[in-house]
C-alpha cells in the first residue's frame, strides 16, 4: 500500500478545503488524525488488505474487449469494478471508510447514496462490520433504483427518504450532513465519493486509487504497454480519482473525463459541472458548481442517479483547469445506446454511469482509431434495468 | 463604530436578538415582521439571507427559507430590505446571517453593499476559522464585524482565540444539531455556556433551539450578553400562513416577556 498523498486544497485557486459548519471542524480533524496513523499501522493495512481480497473479490481483472475493438477499430481494455462485490467500485472505499471507523471507535454509521451503490457498499461492510447504518437516499433515487433500496435493507440498514430539493443525490448529501452535525461522537459519516470536506477527497481517493494501481500493472504485464488514453465517467469523481492517480506521472497517456449531459447542456437537465460550473462553496468545498448568479445550487438531472449532482471534486477541477484532463460530455440517449452496445457486444450490462464512460470512449475511438483506451467500467447494470425497460417500453409506444 | 459595541458596552447587557429570515413569506410581511419585533423590544437584529440547501438547518427553517426563495428573494431584495430596516431604525445593530456560497459568488462588491444597506456584522455557518482569511478581510476593508461561531465541541484554547478573532460578538451555538425549537434547555446546553464565560470577557450571544422566555432567561443568567431565537418565530410564521398578524402578534407577546426578565437582573456572583 502507497502512503497517502496529502492535499487540504488543490491549485492556485485552492480548490477543495473544508468548508463546514463550526461542530463539524473538531470532527474532521479527528477523521484526519485517525487515516494517517491508521495507513500506517500494519495491522490495519493488511485487515484492509484481507478485505479487499476476501470481501471484495479483489484484484478485479483488466480486460480486453475484443469485440468492440475491432468493430471500433482501436484497442478497448475494461478495467471490471462491475465485479467486485456489490457491484461496483464503491466497495473500496466503504471497506476502508468503515474499517476507519471502527478504527476510531465509532458505533454507528451515516451515508448517503444516489444511484444506491454507495449506498449497498455501506450497508454490506457495515453488516460485515456489525455497525448499524442510516442512508439518506432522494425520493427519485428510491424510485428508480429501487432494487438497491431492497439490497440495503437485507443487509439491515435503515434506508430514509429524502423529500427536499429533487429529490437526488445533493439532497440525500444535505440531510446526511445535518445528522451528522446533529450525532458528532458516535457517528462516522462515509462519505460516497471523493468530494465532500478535507479530508474525504483524498481519503476516498487513498481507498479507490486501487483501480488504476492495479489497471496500468495488468496493462503492462496483458498488454505490454501502458494506454494512450483512460477514460472514466465523473459523479462526485471516486472511480475517476482512483483509476487516474497511477497514470498522473505518464505525461503520455491521457485522461478523459466522462460528464452526464443529461437531455442536453442548456438549461438545467443536466449535471455537467466541469463544463457548466462556476467556482463556488458548498458541501465543504470549494470547486466548480452548477449554480444560478446568485449562489443557489442548480437543480440537475441525469439518468445515471450516480452522475447526477451538482458539483465535481476538487483536485479534477485542478487537473482540468491545468490541461492534465480533457472533458467529454455524453447525453442520455448516448449512455443509453452504449448501454445497449456492451451489453449485445460484450457481454456485459453496464451501469449507466458506467455507459457514460463507454460512450465517451466511443466517442475518442470515431475521432482517432489509433488509440489503445483503458476505460473504467465502474459497475454493473442490473439496478438500472427496471429504467432501461421502462424506457424501451415507452419508446416503443 | 460598530452598533454592536455600543449595544454590548455594558458588559452586564442583556440583549434579546431576534432571527429573521430575509423575505419570508414575502419582501413587504418580512418587512412588516421586523419592524413589529424591534418595535416590540429587539436589542438587535440577526438576520437570513435564506440559502435554498441549508445543511446547518433544520425543517422549521429550512421551510423558511423557502418560502422566501419562492417568493422571489435574491441577493438584492435581501440587501434592499436590510436598507429598509436600517432607514427605519439608525441606531439598531443589524448582523447577517449567511451560507457562504451566496456571499462568495458576489465577490468583494457583494460586501461593499452590504455595508452600504447599513449592516454592523456578519457571521457565516459553513465558514471554519481556517478558511475564513479572505472573508475577513473583505469585512475589514469595508468595516464590517466578524462573527465566528463556537461550538459544544470546539476545544477551549481555539475558542478563545475565536472570540479574540470575533468583532461585534462571537456567536455560540447552544448544542450540538440543526437549528430548531427544542421543547426543553438541556443540562448540557447550560454546562456549555456557563463554561464560555470563564473563557472570555468578550461579548457573545447563544442561539440554536431556545424556544421560551424562561429559556432566554436561564441562558442571560449563565452570564451570556445575548439570546437569540430564530426558529421558534419562523414557526410561527408557517402555522399562520394566511394571518401574519397572528404570527406577529405571538412574536411581539414572546419579546415584550422577554424584556420584561431583562430588566430584572439577579444579583449573580
Ligand atoms: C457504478 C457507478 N459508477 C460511478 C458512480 C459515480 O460516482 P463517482 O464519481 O464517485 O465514481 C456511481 C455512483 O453512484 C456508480 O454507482
């Protein structure tokens, strides 16, 4: 295990931070005492270690997608986050996170979940764990990703409605936020991507950069040679952090970024806010933010419920603001009809945040064929096929 | 000079602030609210710019603040409405109450009108001390006060420099949670602030959860040079949505009791 790269803020602008209420300082500074002597502490890394192996079904294999490649005409490697348990790359982090918790002693558990993912992770370590476990989940979330909301509660967590705002991720964040403002001793909160206050973006981003860690070794070792380009789509940024940090010292290989276009980028269906944002200060951080002139946080929509909030994490902004990242947007239609192509092509159901990064790669691969891509397919599709039928079926009316 | 320093002069003061969000249910009623409070008795004013994600606060403002939004509240109509109260009372202490996202995204010029609407002081919920440099020196350069919050859990050698860094007054927040009326003071609320007074001879007033006169009075009686009560009128506020002269009529009740412990001072110590 890498020790942890340490950054309170990001770029000259000094993205990120930690921009909480007064009672919530104490707390964070408690979280961030708690990893750094914990990364450190051999019988908590190789616990970790055990649990990335035994629980979470890790390594996960890089593979080549053979029949995509050369219908597209260019090399498309899938680094498989859709197989680790749970199915999706979120495990990594809650294995982490809570292990971190009961590292500090804490009894109970907090989180918030948009596509549900998150929230699965959560309720299945937390189980494993013996923790009791609260997730704030929107009104629409619930609604369509209702087989994860049945996954949490077998796993015994207590799933409760989130009726402000839209109903999505930023108001299941909110609520989350006040409980745990409200429960500071016994509470841990584990926070669903590597956004949120110092020091959840690197702390998420410690526990998640697995992936591109063990994805550029199988290129090497499979392949032979490191991609030209990576790809992976961007909610609050966990998978994407996690698969670009092994590649920020290869001035070579380039990163994409997957963004939700939603019904398109004008107005506000849509969740782009590495395109779309402006600098502003929310959920304990500073980065980019969709938002009206006066500071209101926008409404968004997506159809990956995982892709579908309003900010972006803050060392991406830095990474795009300094060229390191290139941006791509792909619209519902498109993540639908890369939905679609993996799994007729491939074999494999994709989640719709993770059709998002295919159809980006797809995208790469008509403007340039000469490219060896790695993309990471950040979970699996089941959840979302209640929405896919739905939708074919109201297409064919 | 800041009105806030003439108020908390005597240090012995025992000032009642009412909370107010700005525009709730609507510019002119908020208008008409404010002037009855402070006819009523209000020391001074803290007041809401209302934030559509409020994650310091709890269902009784968070409906508040929307209430406002929907009826149409910016940052100007918030800024006018303050110049309105200030036209109408020279002399009260007037400090805001903000998120920071809607003060950050004004820049440098969003303080410049605050100051010129007639504000003493500002306090923001989601700003820690450490990342607070250049908000404080947007407030210097346009004299404003600074306001930092302290916690049940802040440790007490940073709560002291929090009330060294605070202009105006420090605010403390009574316990741990959202903002909301609570039907009781607890023990723990008590503890907390009477410990404060041992830390500084600086002013600071409490809020979060105080819902009773008797309770404004136990907290003064701690040795607090402020209450302030912000829920428990926003409450009001949504139960008569079609008679705010009802809510207004409770608010003034609940000020006019207040004043009258104020005056009241045991003989402590
Ligand atoms: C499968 C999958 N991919 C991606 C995401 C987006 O999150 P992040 O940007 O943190 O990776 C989610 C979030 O729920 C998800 O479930």
């Amino acid at each position: 295990m890498t020790t942890a790269s340490w950054e309170r803020t990001f770029g000259e602008l000094c993205y990120g931070g930690s921009y909480v209420p007064e009672s919530l300082v104490h707390v964070l500074d408690e979280v961030q005492k708690a990893f750094l002597t914990a990364i450190d502490d051999p019988a908590f890394v190789s616990r970790l270690d055990k649990l990335h192996r035994e629980f979470g079904g890790r390594e996960t294999p890089t593979i080549r997608a053979d029949n995509l490649s050369e219908r597209w005409g260019t090399g498309l490697f899938l680094k498989r986050e859709d197989l680790v348990h749970g199915g999706a790359h979120k495990l990594n982090s809650t294995i982490g996170q809570i292990l971190l918790a009961e590292y500090m002693g804490k009894t109970r558990i907090i989180s918030e979940t948009g596509a549900g993912q998150h929230g699965v992770a959560t309720a299945m370590t937390a189980a494993k764990f013996g923790l009791p476990t609260d997730v704030y989940m929107g009104v629409v979330d619930i609604e369509r990703q209702h087989s994860n909301v049945r996954r949490m509660q077998l796993h015994g967590a207590r799933v409760i409605p989130v009726s402000t705002g839209r109903g999505t991720l930023k108001d299941a964040i909110n609520e989350a936020m006040r409980d745990w403002i409200t429960n500071v001793g016994e509470s841990y909160h584990c926070f669903g991507t590597a956004a949120g206050p110092f020091p959840y973006p690197s702390l998420v981003k410690h526990f998640q950069r697995v992936i591109g860690d063990e994805a550029r070794r199988q290129m090497l070792e499979g392949h032979g040679a490191l991609p030209t380009d990576v790809i992976a789509c961007i909610g609050g940024g966990s998978n994407a952090i996690g698969t670009y940090t092994a590649f920020l010292d290869d001035p070579d290989v380039r990163l994409w970024a997957a963004e939700p276009a939603g019904t398109g980028l004008d107005g506000t269906n849509h969740a782009a806010a590495l395109t779309r944002g402006s600098v502003g200060v929310f959920h304990g951080m500073k980065s980019l933010w969709l938002q009206n002139e006066d500071g209101q946080i926008a409404p968004t929509h997506s159809i990956a419920a995982g892709l579908d909030y309003p900010g972006v994490g803050p060392e991406l902004v830095e990474l795009m603001e300094r060229g390191r990242l290139g941006v791509i947007t792909v619209t519902d239609s498109e993540a639908v009809e890369a939905f679609e192509v993996l799994s007729q092509a491939e074999g494999i159901i994709p989640a719709f945040e993770s059709a998002h990064a295919l159809a980006a790669t797809w995208k790469l691969a008509k403007e340039d064929r000469d490219r060896t891509m790695l993309m990471c397919l950040s979970g699996r599709g089941d959840k979302d096929l209640e929405s896919y039928w739905k939708l074919s079926e109201g297409n064919d009316e | 000079m800041n009105r806030f320093h003439t108020l908390f002069r005597d240090p012995d003061a025992r000032a009642f602030i009412p909370f107010f969000t700005l525009g709730d249910p609507d510019w002119e009623t908020s208008l008409r609210i404010i002037d009855s409070a402070v006819q009523a008795g209000a020391d001074a004013l803290e007041l809401g710019f209302p934030f559509a994600d409020p994650i310091s606060d709890g269902p009784t403002n968070q409906k508040s603040m929307a209430r406002a939004l929907r009826a149409g509240s910016t940052f100007d109509s918030c800024t006018l409405l303050v110049a309105e109260v200030r036209n109408r009372f020279p002399e009260l202490p007037i400090s805001l109450l903000l998120y920071y996202n809607l003060l950050f995204c004004q820049e440098r010029e969003g303080y410049r009108k605050l100051a010129e609407a007639g504000v003493d002081a500002i306090v923001i919920s989601d700003l820690p001390m450490e990342e607070s440099a250049y908000h404080v020196d947007c407030l210097k350069s346009n004299g404003l006060g600074c306001v930092h919050m302290v916690a049940p859990n802040t440790p007490r050698d940073r709560a002291r420099t929090l009330f060294d860094e605070s202009d105006a007054f420090t605010y403390v927040i009574s316990r741990f949670g959202t903002t909301g009326a609570d039907s009781r003071l607890s023990d723990a609320t008590i503890e907390h602030v009477t410990r404060l007074r041992a830390v500084t001879e600086k002013p600071y007033a409490v809020g979060f959860g105080i819902s009773h006169p008797d309770f404004v009075r136990q907290i003064w009686d701690t040795g607090a040079n402020g209450v302030i009560v912000g829920s428990h009128f926003s409450s009001m506020i949504e139960h008569n949505p079609d008679a705010p002269e009802v809510a207004i009529e409770g608010i003034c009740a609940f000020i006019a009791e207040v004043k009258s412990h104020s005056e009241a001072r045991p003989v402590t110590l």
